[in-house]
C-alpha cells in the first residue's frame, strides 16, 4: 500500500499523447472539462465563492474541445441557456 501523498491521481481526462493511447482513442464521446471559471460563483454563507465547473465540450475531437476550454476562459462563464438556444433553435428539452 503506498503513502497517500505518494499516490498521483489521474486527471478525469487527458488529451491522448503516445500512439498507443491515440490509437485507442476511438471513442466518439465527448469530451468534458472541469475548473474554475471567473464569472462561476456561487454565495457561501454570505460570502461569494467560485464554483467549480463541469461541462460537456459537445465535440470528440481534441483540438476543437482545446480551442472551446480556451474559449471558456476568455469568456470567464459558461454559455447561458438562452443563448444556446438562440444559436441551435431548439428550446430546452424536459423530461
């Protein structure tokens, strides 16, 4: 059994590096993020704090979901649901 500050942990998910690893990565989920964001708070006993983030990039390929986290960040917030309404048409799906 090792030490607990010995043991690294994993990332949830990592851009492929080696060829064994690309060659595996035949997967068409999409890819997700997680962090922090400027504009992401929330109030915590009257204080606001920043609130940790986990999305959905909506695209398997690497680049694209690279270029959408550096998105993410300049903007300092998710895209709000009206917006991405507006943008594909569709209202907000209920079940």
């Amino acid at each position: 059994m090792y030490p607990l500050s010995a043991v690294q942990p994993k990332p949830d998910t990592y851009r492929p590096t080696t060829r064994k690893d690309q060659k595996k990565d035949t997967c068409a989920c999409p890819a997700w993020c997680r962090g922090y964001l400027a504009q992401e708070t929330k109030s915590v006993k009257g204080k606001l704090r920043a609130r940790r983030i986990f999305a959905s990039l909506d695209t398997p390929d690497w680049t694209a979901a690279e270029t959408e986290v550096a998105r993410l960040y300049e903007r300092g917030s998710l895209p709000s649901l009206a917006a991405t309404d507006q943008a594909t048409g569709k209202g907000a799906v209920t079940v």
